[in-house]
C-alpha cells in the first residue's frame, strides 16, 4: 500500500510539472506573439 501511494504522488508530481511547463511554454508564445505584433 505505502508504495502505491508514493507512485500516485510521483506520478501527481510529474503531472504538475508538465503542466507548469505548458504553462510557461503558453506564456513564453504568448509574449513573443505580444512582441513580434508590436
């Protein structure tokens, strides 16, 4: 059981972190959208 839950929480680890990369990526577009525009 204590191992199935350290795998749940590595995988909700990664699953942030891909979304805070998506996210970073979406803002870095985002400005570089805002920029070549103005």
């Amino acid at each position: 059981m204590r191992r199935w839950l350290v795998v749940v929480r590595l995988d909700t680890r990664v699953e942030l972190a891909q979304v805070r990369l998506g996210l970073g990526l979406g803002l870095l577009g985002g400005m570089r959208l805002l920029w070549t525009l103005v």
